[in-house]
C-alpha cells in the first residue's frame, strides 16, 4: 500500500518513527525539528510541520531558534547528553539561512556527534532561474551553498527527484545512529522537490529501530594490546568522549581499581572517571594538569580509550617524552585507533574493549613505587587546585576563583557548559567532575557562540531523560556571549532553566594571552575604544557595553555581581538564588584576565615569527624553538 504525500511530509513523518536501541535503551533517534521557515521551505517542510503539529504534535515536536548556526548547537548538547543516541533535525531555508548552518555542521563533525540538517535549496527544475538567494557560478551552475555542506558532514545528499527521498533517508540514519561515523548528516531539499507530490510506500513510514553497534575487540589485537600494557612499567589511560558514548565509566572505574593505572582525561573525557577517584589526575595535554602531565611524560604505554587525539590532548606530541613510549588506541573507529602511527589499534567499542582488557589483566597490577608516584601527583595539583580556589578578596576576582565560586555552589549532577576561550582551559584544569554527564566542554571546534545554545540543548537532554534535577550551568566569556546570545530568547519562550553565567574580561581573555605569548602583545583582543592616532584599540579606555542589560532586555532574570572585595561570595549567593529559582537565570560578573590558573606544564604549538622588528616577538621565538624541540613523532 502507498500513500500520496509531499516530499516534505513523508520526510517528517518517516523522521518521528525512528528508534535507536542500545542494548535494553530505546528512545527516538529525532527527538524534534528546530525550523526557520522561509523562501525554499516555507510550502515544503514548512507545511509538513505544521500538518504534524496540527494533527499528531508528538510525531515531530517543532522547537523555534532565533539563529541557524544554534539550532545544530542544541542538537549537539542534546545528542552528547544522551550519549549521541538521539538529536535533532535542523531546517533552514535557501541562501542565507542554509549558510548560517555550516558552523554548526563543522562543529558536528569535529566532535563526531550526530545532527540532521536539512537545508533547501534552490528550483531542481531551474523553472525559475536564477531564484532568489541563489548563487551563479559561471564555470558551474549546479553549484549552491549546500555544496559547502560537503566537507563538513559525514553524509551529504540531495533529493533532485522524490523517489529519492526512500534511498536518502534510509542512508542518512545509517550515518546518525553509526558510532564510528556520526556528525553532521546533511539532506539537501530543493524547494520545488520538497512540496512534489510522492507514492509513499507504508513499510517507508512505520516504526523501525537502528541498533547501535557495539563492536567487540578481536582477540589477536586486544591480546597484543594486554601483553603491552602487562609489560609497562609507568603507563597511562588517556580516557576521551568514547568511554561516555559507549557508557564504559563503570567498566573503566573497575579496570582503574584492578589494576593501579592512572587517567588522564580529554576534554571530551571529563566525567570518565569523578574527580576525587585515586586513579584520575584530570585533564591531560596543553591545557592539562602537572599530575597528569608529568606521569605521561615518563609513560612508556600509552592507553588511549575513545580519544581522537588532538594537539590539545597531546600537548602538540610534546606530553609523551619516553623514547620508547608505545601507544594502544582503543576506538570504535579504525582512523582514531591508528593515529600516531600506533602498531597496537584495537578497533572496538570502548566498553567492550575494557572488558576484555579486564579479562585478559586479571591479577595484574602496577608497581607499589608507580603508584605512590602516582598518588604523590594527584595530591599536589590538588593542593595547587584549593590554592587557585582560595578567595583573594580582590574587586575583580581571577577566573580560576570565579571557577572555584561555581564549584561550590554547583551540586554534583549540575551540568557546566563551555566552548571557547580560556574557560575550556582553565576548566580541564581545576573543574572537579562529580558526575559522568557533568561536564559539557565543546573543544572538538571550540566554537565561540555554542555556550548558550549548547546548554539549551543540554537542558532539552536532561528534561527528556527525566533528570530535570540536574541545573544547567553555562559559563561563558564577554567575547563569546557577543557572538550568540540570542537564543536567551528561546529559554523564555519554552521556558527552559538554564544558569548562565557572563565572566566579563572587556574583551578576548584567551586569545589575548595567546597574542602576548607569541609576541603581539594582545593587539586587537582588547574591547576598547578606537584610538585615532595610533590607530588601533590598545587604549584604556572600556566600551560602556551593559551586557546585564542585554540580558534583561529578553526578559530573564539578572544578578549583577558588582566589583568589591567580596565579589566570588555574592557571586556564590547569586548561584544559589538562581538554583532555587524555575526560571532562567543571568549572572553577571566582572574578571581580571591577568590571573591565570595554575600552569600544568603543558605546551600548545603555534608559530612564531622568525623575523621581527617587535622585541617581544624576537624574544617569543626564542621561547618558541626550546618548546619546539620537544616534539616528537609519536609513532608508537
């Protein structure tokens, strides 16, 4: 039997009856569609939803975004809080609105999590030619700003006839639900094609479960991999978002016990292990911890667990300084499990692998004198973490004080969100994880903007698991707030709860560091009044921006934290109130950029310049060619 339907239709009514399972777990891979409906999809989509919504709400719930880019940002915080068994699709329409997309798109897929796009397109027909917002390219007419989806998502295609949508949408859940290769599915939609008229086939629109793959290691691999680590006299687990994505905390947690063998956690790790367990020495790499990163420099086997190994988690291949250190990479996907070089890939599921590992190390544990070691650095970066925490009783307290503010007045399932600018550092380094899920760092893009949007779709991740206890907290800077705040206005319209907090830094923090350690002196980081002399923003003089009263002007709540020797104290107080608040909350305070957090001996290569005629940069280069000669191949 068939049903005639739009292209449009049939796509959403296909996307409400899909499952994912995983193991006894099943929910609805699509938990809902975020729409701007305008020119190419406004009769297509457009329709499609609101038939849906008039008929059956349930079968697509619509969410409203006042910016595309944030619409992927909430189904990436949504698909990384249910451990990427569910997202959202994302609907734009043609030109303007499905460039807006691409950021989220890269973001996605650089943090392997899964979200649908669907942008429109222009005429399949070319009846009206050219259309508006179309893009002509004279050497290549067919080329539209979907194109640019391309290198950005792990699957890409284009409905250019209706009996296509069947084969598209069946390909594209593959995609969404394959552990190993998830990110940003896009579907481009014609706008013609979306409101054409189809024979839908019955068996295309009734329920049908995607099982999430949970490979097991092969035992050749994983027994190679056992006798490595069995033979280590210092080895080290770097635990990344895989060990969540595959729910293998616990198994990790076992293994750990058993067996003496330290952690360090990736950005994408933090929650692998709680923060106070023996056998986690925090975040790893550039923006890692002393203990962590003094007992990687020594490891001879490195244990990489679901980590994709970026620069930051290897300290730009300067972390691991054994000559003859040897690298196990347990990954669900074979082009993570062979960076490096690594001559010991275990391709498996993270949980699956631990197990085995478990197994085959049964009765084995490290030497007494490692693990004192071990113990010995986990209680001195501690001790480094209160010191950074302990109130300094200035007007304009640091960031790591503002952090150790929110620590404590966080309860252990709050959820911290972050993205971008030297909050993601100083998180990886100081922030005490309580909970697997309680750490919601984006450093795959490190996309300034997504804080806000992100931490809706945490809240929309948390609400839909029935964990509505759990606060949502967003931490993000003045320069990051400024790039996409405007999803405030989605909070107050579904009245979601979330806390954000605005560290106000009067301008770029992070990068102004960065300026000054490669010799630029923070040029152009400073939010300051134009200098018609000298021609640049390198004054004193603040720009009398009132970020609070953006905030107010939404309509949430806002806590103003003044300047005063007791400012981390109100800042405490102003959490509390929020916490016990039902509505969104605004908190507003203002930093010192000058006070960094403890330095954990991590390196992050980027260049200087040779030649210069400044001598801060002459005397950066220097500094650049010691750390440079550090790095190693890392082939393991």
């Amino acid at each position: 039997m068939t049903r005639r339907m739009t292209v449009g239709q049939a796509l959403i009514e296909f996307l409400g009856h899909q499952w994912t399972v995983d193991g006894d777990h099943r929910e609805r891979t699509i938990a809902g569609a975020f729409g701007i409906f305008g020119h190419g999809n406004v009769a297509g989509l457009g329709q499609a939803i609101a038939q849906a919504n008039a008929l059956d709400p349930d079968l697509m719930p619509y969410h409203q975004a006042r910016n595309e880019q944030a619409m992927v940002h909430q189904a990436v915080g949504y698909a990384r809080m249910h451990r990427r068994r569910g997202t959202f699709a994302c609907a734009a329409s043609v030109g303007p609105g499905a460039a807006n997309m691409l950021t989220g798109a890269a973001l996605a897929t650089s943090n392997r999590l899964p979200a649908l796009l669907l942008p429109s397109d222009t005429f399949a027909t070319r009846v009206s030619d050219p259309v508006l917002q179309q893009l002509e390219m004279p050497h290549d007419t067919s080329v539209q700003v979907t194109d640019a989806f391309r290198p950005l998502s792990k699957f890409f295609d284009r409905v250019d006839r209706p009996e296509q949508l069947f084969s598209i949408a069946l390909a594209a859940m593959r995609v969404l639900t394959d552990p190993a290769e998830t990110g940003a599915v896009t579907i481009a939609l014609p706008e013609d094609v979306q409101a054409e008229v189809v024979d839908v086939p019955d068996e295309f629109l009734q329920d049908r479960e995607w099982h999430i793959r949970r490979p097991l290691a092969e035992r050749g691999p994983v027994e190679r991999a056992a006798d490595a680590i069995r033979a280590a006299k210092n080895p080290i687990i770097v635990a990344g978002g895989g060990v969540l994505y595959s729910g293998a905390e616990d198994e990790l947690r076992q293994f750990v016990e058993e067996t003496g063998i330290p952690v360090g956690t990736s950005q994408a790790g933090g929650g692998s292990l709680v923060w106070d367990h023996a056998q986690n020495l925090g975040g790893i790499g550039a923006t890692g911890t002393t203990a962590a990163n003094r007992i990687a420099a020594d490891a001879d086997v490195v244990i990489g667990i679901g980590t994709r190994y970026s620069d930051f988690t290897t300290a730009s291949r300067t972390v691991f300084q054994n000559p003859g250190v040897t690298f196990v990479n347990v990954n669900v996907a074979s082009f993570d499990a062979y960076k490096h070089g690594s001559q010991l890939p275990v391709i498996a599921d993270a949980r699956e692998a631990i197990v085995s590992l478990r197994e085959l190390l049964a009765g084995h544990r490290v030497s007494e004198e490692f693990a004192t070691r071990v113990a010995d650095e986990k209680k001195t970066w501690d001790a480094a973490v209160d010191d950074a925490f302990a109130p300094s009783g200035l007007a304009e307290p640091g960031q790591p004080e503002i952090i150790g503010a929110v620590q404590s007045a966080s309860a252990p399932r709050d959820v911290i969100v972050q993205a971008a600018g030297s909050l993601p550092g100083d998180l990886h380094k100081l922030w005490r994880v309580r909970d697997a899920l309680g750490y919601h760092v984006e450093y795959a893009f490190s996309c300034m903007g997504y804080e806000i949007a992100g931490g809706l779709g945490v809240r929309r991740g948390a609400d839909a698991a029935g964990e509505s206890d759990r606060d949502v907290i967003v931490m993000v800077g003045d320069g990051s707030y400024l790039m996409l705040h405007t999803e405030l206005v989605t909070a107050v319209a579904e009245g979601l709860k979330i806390i954000v907090i605005i560290v106000q830094n009067h301008g770029y923090a992070s990068i102004g560091h960065l300026s000054e350690t490669t010799g630029s002196e923070r040029f152009g980081t400073k939010y300051r009044t134009l200098d018609e002399k000298t021609r640049n923003f390198q004054g004193d003089e603040t720009l009398p921006i009132d970020l609070a009263a953006n905030a107010r002007s939404y309509g949430l709540d806002v806590i103003e934290v003044e300047p005063s020797a007791s400012a981390v104290n109100d800042l405490s107080a102003a959490i509390a109130t929020a916490k016990a608040s039902d509505r969104s909350t605004v908190i507003h305070i203002n930093s010192n950029p000058l006070i960094y957090a403890p330095d954990g001996e991590g390196w992050w290569d980027v260049p200087v310049a040779p030649v210069s005629e400044l001598e801060s940069t002459q005397k950066a280069y220097d500094e650049y060619l010691v750390d440079k000669a550090r790095q190693k191949p890392l082939l393991g």
